[in-house]
C-alpha cells in the first residue's frame, strides 16, 4: 500500500527528514513519481486515488499479490478512506462493541472507530486502537477534514515505513524499495505500537503516558537518515486531552 499526504495535511516529526538526502546523489522525489514508481513496482490489478493536490493513496488488489501473506484491504465511507494490512483476531467482537454487520471487514471496521473518535466517542484514542488485538497496519485519510490517522500494531507482524518527499509530502507504504526511492534518505520504520494523527503527531498507543524518543539511524555507508523512535519510559507526558473534554482528541501533542 502506497499513501502519500501534501505537507499542510501532515505534520510528521522533525527528526523524520534528513539533511543528507539533498546531499547525495539519490535525491527525494515529488509524489507523481512515486506513485509512478509504486504502480511499476505493482505493475498487475494496482488502484490509486488522487484526491487534488492533497492526498494520494493506493493499493494492490488483494487477489492479485500472490507474494503477500497479509490480507490488503481499502474502502472508502463518507469522505473516509482506509487502506488496512493484516487481520485483527477480534474483529467479530469489535463489529459488536461499534454494531456494525459480521460481514464487516477491518478497513470498514477501522473507519467506523475513526468516526467515533472524530465525533469524540466515549475512549480516548490510544484505547481504541490499544483494543486492536492482531497484525495490522491501516493509513486513514479523512478528505471532508483532510486529516490524517495511521497506526502499526506492536506486534511486528507486518512492516511499515514513513519518510520525506521532495516537496515535504509525508509518505507511507509497506513496500520499502519505494520509500527508499521516493524520499532518500528521510525515511524510517514505522514505529510499532505507534499511531499518527497529522494534527496531534506521534504517539505510543501501547505506553500513552510516555513521551516518544528520536533515535539517531545510520546507514550501511555510514550516512545519516531519518530518525527512528522509541518509547521513553523516563519521561512522562504531562496531559493527555481525553475526548469529550474541550481539547480535540486529535490534538494529543507530547508535552
């Protein structure tokens, strides 16, 4: 799955850009050519939506990737879209707990909780994706608000990456080749257990009262890319807006 959002919907961590990729002879690319890239790496049943100058997402149909042992999921309700990879073991329960249909799936499934956070449910964010039992890694892309919403479980079952485009688009797949190719050398995993709105920033989802660390990332020739981050278990968030409360649920800034 290919996800790539313009830099005013998106607003990724500092540490994610490295200097060194306009130093090399690798230089990042605009979105248009790494969408082009993706769809060449998917060459067979690959989709993608351009949503203006905002938003690009895109997928392999589920069928046609033999090489996948993860389900790939995409749907889209009212103006929200989801790309999902992985299962979730409680699904029928879930489907229970929002009352959606047992023939819902995990990306509709994932929308559902998005709206319900978005509309300030009764559970702050962390909890729900923390009730997110399985393998997974979605991308959300609210284009009514144009607001972003990503998470990985921590299980690491399946493998996420994030970088830099060349105009400050955020991009995020599954396929690291095309993040290599399409941000040099601003990218990083994903980091597990994490999940990202484009206004409240990164979070740990498994430690919500603990601030999130950047670890310096070196390459194999010794250069320096994007920042991975970790979980700092000595140093505590002050305040988590819990929804319902006059701050936005979205705005869970780390203090």
């Amino acid at each position: 799955m290919l996800a790539i959002f313009h830099k005013a919907f998106a607003h990724p961590p500092e540490e994610l850009h490295s200097p060194a990729s306009y130093n090399g002879s690798k230089k990042p690319k605009i979105p248009e050519q790494t969408l082009k890239d993706f769809l060449s790496h998917h060459p067979h049943y690959t989709s993608s939506m351009t949503f203006s100058h905002s938003a690009v997402m895109a997928y392999v149909h589920p069928h046609h990737n033999p090489f996948s042992i993860h389900q790939r999921l995409f749907c889209g309700v009212d103006d929200i879209y989801c790309l999902f990879l992985g299962s979730l073991n409680n699904l029928s329960l879930l489907n229970k707990q929002y009352g959606l249909t047992k023939g819902t799936d995990e990306a509709m499934l994932v929308i559902e909780a998005y709206k319900t956070l978005r509309d300030r449910g009764p559970y702050p964010a962390d909890q729900v994706v923390k009730d997110f039992d399985g393998t997974f890694a979605f991308v959300v892309y609210d284009s009514k608000v144009g607001s972003v919403f990503a998470a990985l479980g921590s299980d690491g079952g399946v493998k996420l990456y994030w970088g830099i485009a060349a105009d400050g688009s955020v991009v995020i797949s599954d396929d690291l080749e095309v993040i290599k190719e399409g941000c040099a050398k601003s990218f990083a995993p994903f980091p597990k257990g994490c999940m990202f709105h484009s206004e409240g920033g990164l979070m740990s989802f498994e430690h919500p009262m603990n601030k999130l660390k950047a670890m310096p990332r070196v390459d194999s020739e010794g250069i320096m890319c994007g920042a991975y981050f970790k979980v700092d278990k000595f140093a505590r968030v002050n305040t988590i807006p819990r929804v319902g409360s006059q701050s936005n649920w979205m705005e869970w800034e780390q203090h």
